[in-house]
C-alpha cells in the first residue's frame, strides 16, 4: 500500500509531460501486478479500482493539455 500512496503523491508533484504519463502509466502497470499479490479480494479490488481512477486521471489530465496546445496553435 505504500507504494500505492507514494504513486499518487508523485503524480500531484510533478509537470503533466508526455515522458511523465509513459512513467506514470509504467508504474500503474507496476502496481497492479503488485496488487495482484494481495491476500484479500476486498483490499485487492480497491487498490484495483483506485488504480483504474488514477489511469482516468492521468488520461484527462494528458487530454486537456493536448486540446490546450492545439487551441494555441488555431489561434
């Protein structure tokens, strides 16, 4: 669980980059195969789930700053 907490509180400390969302998206992968380790189903569908929300976050996050840069250049 450590590990989860310390992902999250590096994703909020950091600029949103393209290399940023590949090495956030590795360490989500990362921790889910952790996950997969976890004795018990209910704690193991959280981290899960929580996961799944992080990844949704990051991809908005990641959409919003693409659709910044291409309003930039029609302007």
């Amino acid at each position: 669980m450590t590990e989860f907490w310390k992902a999250i509180k590096d994703f909020y400390l950091v600029e949103l980059t393209d290399e940023y969302s590949r090495q956030a998206t590795d360490r989500l992968i990362e921790l889910g195969e952790y996950a997969e380790m976890c004795p018990d189903n209910n704690d193991k569908q959280f981290i899960k789930n929580c996961l799944v929300a992080f990844n949704k976050l990051l991809d908005s996050k990641q959409r919003g700053l693409i659709k910044n840069v291409q309003h930039k250049e029609q302007i």
